[in-house]
C-alpha cells in the first residue's frame, strides 16, 4: 500500500513541475511580440531517489528552474553596431541641414548671388555713367553680402541647436544610467531569494541598447548578476547598483557646452552613439564649412576692395572699398567674414568704374567684372572655391551615409541571429505545449490508476 502512495506522490510532483512548465509556455506565448523580450525555458532535474528496503526508488521530477535564454556576447555586439548606427545616424541628420543651405537645385546656396554680382560690373561696363547700372551693382553688392551674412548666422543656428541636443541627451544618458543601476539591485536581490530575474534582465538589455543608442558603452557581467558600464574610453557609468551622472558646462571661448565626468573634459574621448554624431557635426563639421565660407567671404573683400581702390569713381576720385573692411579678431584669420560681411557705400556715384578718371572709361568695371575668373581665395577663383565648399559637404554627407548604410546590414544580421537565439518561436512553443500535456494527463492517468488500485486492495480486505 505504502508503494502505491509513493506513486501517486511521484505523479502528483509530476503533474505540479508540468504545470509549471506550462505557465512558461504560455508567458513565452504571451509575449512573442514584446520588444526586447528573451523567450524562457523550463529547465527539470530528477528528484533525489529513496532507499526502499535494498532497492533505489525514484521520487519524480521537479522544475529546477526557468532560464532565460540570451546570448550576451552576442548583444555586445549589438549594442556597439548599434552605438555606431545611432552616431552615423545623428552625423548625417545633422549635416543634412547643412547641405540644404548650399542646395541651389532648389534656390539656396550662394552661386546666384556670386553671378549677379559679376554680372552687374559686366552691364555696368557698358554704360559706366547709367546711375540705374550702378545701383542695381550696389544692390547685387548688398544682396551677396546679405547672402554671405545669412548662411553663416544660419550655421550657427543649427550648431547651437545640436549644442542644446548635446544637452538633452546627456540628461537622457544619465536617466538611463540609473535606470540600469536600480535594474542591478533588484537582479541581485531576485537572484539572492533564488528566483530568475528574466524579465527585468530583459528590461536592463533594452535599457543597455538604448544607452548605447546615445553613447559609446562598454558592458561587463559580473556573477551576482549584475552589470559594470563604462564608455569604451572607461569612463565609468555604472557599478553595481551605483551610476555616475555626466554633466555639461559652458565653455565660454566657444559657446558650446562640453561633457564633464568627474570634473573632467571628456568630450573629444565620446568615441559613439547619438551624442558623438551631434559633437562631430557641432564642433567639426559646422566649423569647417563655416571656415570655408569665411575664407571666401574674406578673399572676395579684399580683392573686390583692392581693385575699387584702384579704379576712379564717377566724380574722378580715387576708389574707396566697396565692402566694409575686414578686420580678424586674431591675426590670419578670416574668422566671421561672412557673418559681418556688408557693403561699404551708399551712392552709386562711388563706383570706381574708370581706371583713368575719365567718366566714360570702363576699364577698371571691366576689371571688377573679371575678378570672377581671377583667383580671389587659396590660388582659386570665387566660383571654384565655392563649388568645393559645396562638394565637401555633399561628399562628406555621402560617405558617412554610406557608412549608414553598411552598418545598418551588419546590425540586422545581428539583430536576426539574436531572434533565432533570444526570439519565440510559436511553433516550438506548440510542440512544447503538447509535450507538457501529454506528460500532464500520464501522470494523471499514473494517479487515477493508484486510486483504482487502491479502491480495489481496500475492497478485498472490508468484510461484506
């Protein structure tokens, strides 16, 4: 009899670690479609057997425990493409910007108003003495200017709009970075009390991912479960259930806000994610067509101001400049060229048309009107210098897209081999749900026919 209620206890166990594994099924089910979510499985071990007089007797099976099944090297990897897609993606955006102020195809850009201002020495050549012809030269003169003027101040518009976004993302790196700190504390304590931490591992993946998203991040896994995160330059993020805020600070000789760990500068050693893209932009890309534009607002200034002054207005005078004189702030430098850059004088009479005095001549207008095909900048002519301020934006743009583009494959191979590991299959889980209930209704079966048994042995030994 004895023998016969340690079967039904042994089916009884069975039945109990079948349903618990059913549930498991059923939560993968549940959550095949929930992003970041590692599918589950139920890991069983054998029961610790009994001596029953001489012989062994097994005791059944219980559900040891649930694992979440994730590949952890794998979304390292991951998250680095991830990093860099997030830094490619932040660059281009930001140059895109960039690139529309120079997109002449649809009216923006400088070559229209670089013509126009030839242009108008060329028709002012042909009749030096017509006021009109040399109004509509100090308007074309005015409206270049105001060009020069208005690309530079909207360069520094959008620089200083990714200088506030530089801002917001670190305060998002440092939300983050808490959020994985808490995530730390409470994996260890589920692991302590020996239950699985699964879904909030899966909740600190997705918040690692995201955090990669905005910063470079460099993850090790520790035995109690949790994890250290530090940029790939080891500046620390996360130890433990401890992060380490970043900060910004206004560096007053830019203008732009550098990020600070610990007091330290570490802005230039950002090596990834959203918030290397916005400093490249900010502070390299930005800069360097600002410097082009500078230089060419700089050289036409001069050149066009040197021939004026050598040339005679409509009175016989000697030429004054015709734009407002440069003056660096720092020797060498051409620096705001473009953004001061406006026209000297007011009347048309001042136009240094003749390179004799005489007020028929058109010599020195003809001469203006040439500087169009003269070196005006770096031993090239206004138009060439341009076209290749256009060309290194257009082809910066281009390669970091390509880039893009190449990254991109490489993180959705990743990303589906994590799927083929981490993902749920309905149809796996299928074949498990019948796999459980078959050993579900056997062990049923195993107690209902104890019960039977049981009935029976007691039936033969109750007097009738």
């Amino acid at each position: 009899m004895s023998s016969l209620f340690g079967t039904m206890s042994v089916a009884l166990q069975s039945m109990l670690a079948q349903q618990s594994a059913l549930e498991v099924v059923a939560n993968n089910v549940a959550n095949a479609n929930t992003p970041g979510y590692s599918r589950e499985v139920a890991n069983f071990e054998e029961s610790p057997p009994v001596l029953n007089g001489n012989t062994m007797v097994g005791t059944g099976v219980t559900m040891a425990s649930v694992e979440s099944v994730r590949d952890n090297i794998l979304n390292l990897r991951i998250d680095q493409e991830t990093s860099e897609q997030s830094n490619l993606n932040s660059y281009v955006g930001s140059m895109d910007q960039v690139q529309a102020l120079f997109n002449e195809t649809q009216g923006t850009g400088l070559q229209t108003y670089l013509s126009n201002f030839f242009n108008s020495f060329q028709s002012l050549a042909t009749d030096p003495t017509s006021s009109p012809l040399r109004q509509a030269t100090i308007t074309a003169g005015q409206d270049l200017a105001g060009a020069f003027s208005q690309t530079s101040q909207n360069l520094s518009t959008i620089q200083q709009g990714l200088d506030q976004s530089v801002v917001q993302t670190v305060q998002q790196v440092n939300q983050l970075t808490a959020q994985v700190a808490n995530l730390n504390q409470q994996i260890e304590e589920v692991s302590n009390s020996g239950d699985a931490p699964g879904s909030l591992e899966d909740q600190r993946d997705v918040a690692l991912t995201s955090l990669s998203n905005l910063i470079d991040t460099a993850v090790v896994y520790s035995n109690s479960g949790s994890v250290t995160v530090t940029t790939t330059n080891g500046t620390a993020l996360v130890s433990g259930n401890q992060s380490d805020a970043l900060t910004t600070q206004l560096n007053s000789a830019s203008g732009m806000h550098e990020v600070m760990a610990q007091g330290e500068d570490i802005t230039s050693s950002i090596a990834g994610g959203q918030l290397q893209g916005l400093i490249n932009a900010r502070d390299n890309g930005i800069p360097s067509t600002q410097s082009s534009l500078d230089n060419l607002a700089a050289g036409l200034i001069s050149a066009v101001n040197t021939q004026q002054n050598a040339g005679y207005n409509l009175n016989g005078a000697n030429g004054t400049d015709f734009f407002t004189p440069f003056t660096p702030a720092t020797a060498g430098s051409s620096a705001g060229a473009a953004a001061s850059m406006t026209v000297a004088i007011t009347d048309p009479g001042q136009i240094a048309a003749s390179s004799s005095g005489a007020p028929g001549d058109n010599g020195n207008a003809t001469a203006l009107a040439n500087l169009q095909n003269e070196p005006v900048v770096s031993g090239q002519t206004a138009g060439d210098y341009y076209s290749n301020l256009i060309d290194q934006v257009g082809n910066d743009v281009s390669n970091a897209t390509s880039e893009q583009e190449a990254v991109g494959l490489v993180l959705q191979q990743l990303s589906n081999q994590q799927a083929s590991i981490s993902g749920v299959s309905l149809d796996e889980e299928a074949t498990n749900l019948v796999m459980y209930q078959r050993a579900y209704e056997a062990a049923a079966r195993v107690i209902s026919t104890v019960d039977e048994l049981t009935s029976t042995t007691i039936n033969m030994f109750t007097p009738s």
